[in-house]
C-alpha cells in the first residue's frame, strides 16, 4: 500500500505539472480557472472512493481467507490423531469444489467442508440449517449434497465401483445441536467429535485395505495433488 500511494503521489504531481503546462490557470479567466480546479477536485474524489472501495473489498476476502485456513488448520490438526490405516488428504478445495478434506479408511470414505460460523447451528426440520436460529446466506446442507455427488460420480468413474461417500460439515468454534437424522445424508458435529466419528462402524461402509488405497489413489487424481501435498 505505501508503494502504491508513493506511486500515486508522483503520478499526480507528473500529471498536474503536465496539466499546469497546458493549461495555464493564471491566464485563464477566473470563473474557467475554478470550474477547471474544482472539476479537478471531484474526479480525484471519485477515483479515491473508488480506491477505498477496492481496498476495502481485498480486506474482507482477506479476514475470510483467514477465518476458513484457522479452522480448516484446527481440524487438520484434530485429524492428526487418526490411527494408521487412515488416509487424510488435504487442501482438496480448488480442484473438489466444497470439500477442505477427504478421509478413506476401513470405516469408509468420509468427504468434510469446513465451516467457521459462529454461535449456535441447528436443524431447520427442513434438511437445512439454523445459525443462530436464522437460515445462513447459502443452504449448507443443499451445497454439500452436491459437492458429495459430483465427488461420488468421479470416484466411480476412476475406481469403477460404486462406493458410498458420507459428507461431513464440521464446525470448529460453533455449538451444534443438528441430529444426524435431521440433516439428511450430510452429518454435522464439531472437530472435537470427529476422529471418533470417524472411528465408529455405525454409520461405516466398510473397506479393504486394497479399496482404501484404490479410493486414495483416484482422490488424489482428482484433486490433481501433486508432491507438496501429502496423504497421512
């Protein structure tokens, strides 16, 4: 930014001594002179709201980047406790559209979005969900089911086989009351409960060791990983 206003400050200065040199205001007659000096005036006005805007905008996605890699970081870091077996791969987004991390193990293949929101999450009895007892600005549950089917579809055309994917929202720094039942096929819970979750044959498909490492393998084709990302 202070390059970016130095810059600004000598380009100014070029163009008003360029400006000055064609148009010399002290030769003009007065009433010219002051339309010329306040027209002046009112487009640096609108260029500088326009530069405030902008920056504005490049903060804000900045504080959200930030807010989703501290939660998405939180859960990585809760995922770290997983026994062998397990295979984590992270950093999935830009390729797999809503999905932080992707877990296959013998208890399934897990797909998880992380979500930084905050206060209370509940069950609308709609499929959809509650933040703070208000619909949050994009239906959660309806988004994820996509990105689970469209994960699923891919994964089959890889591996050729049909293996059922179970969606996770996980929420680091909210209380969640949704019951799995109320949510459709996409479970919410907090990080804290995730490793058991995962853990638990309950809502498990299980695996061979040959399927954990075929679905591993097609994921990270799909997310087009290559040696800077790692599966633990």
């Amino acid at each position: 930014m202070l390059v970016a206003f130095v810059g600004i400050a000598a380009l100014s200065a070029i163009w008003g001594f360029a400006l000055g040199s064609v148009l010399p205001l002290t030769r003009l007659p007065w009433p010219v002179a002051v339309s010329i000096l306040f027209l002046a005036l009112f487009l640096a006005f609108l260029i500088g709201h326009w530069a405030t805007q902008k920056m504005d905008a490049v903060d804000r996605e900045r504080m959200s980047w930030r807010k989703g890699a501290t939660g998405e970081w939180l859960t990585a870091e809760a995922l770290k406790s997983l026994p062998d077996g397990f295979a984590v791969i992270h950093d999935v987004t830009k390729k797999l559209g809503n999905i932080d991390h992707v877990i296959v193990g013998p208890t399934g293949v897990y797909v998880i979005d992380v979500k930084n929101w905050k206060g209370s999450v509940k069950a609308d009895g709609k499929g959809e969900l509650l933040l703070n007892g208000k619909p949050a600005d994009k239906p959660a549950i309806k988004s994820m089911l996509r990105a689970v089917m469209d994960f699923q579809n891919k994964l089959k055309a890889l591996t050729e086989n049909d293996y059922f994917v179970r969606g996770l929202l996980v929420f680091p720094i909210a209380y969640v009351e949704a019951d799995f039942a109320s949510t459709r096929l996409i479970h919410c819970l907090r990080d804290d409960r995730l490793v058991d979750y995962i853990q638990n044959k309950t809502f498990a498909q299980s695996l061979s060791s040959d399927d954990v490492d075929r679905i591993t393998r097609a994921t990270l084709q799909l997310a087009g990983m290559d040696k800077r990302f790692a599966s633990v």
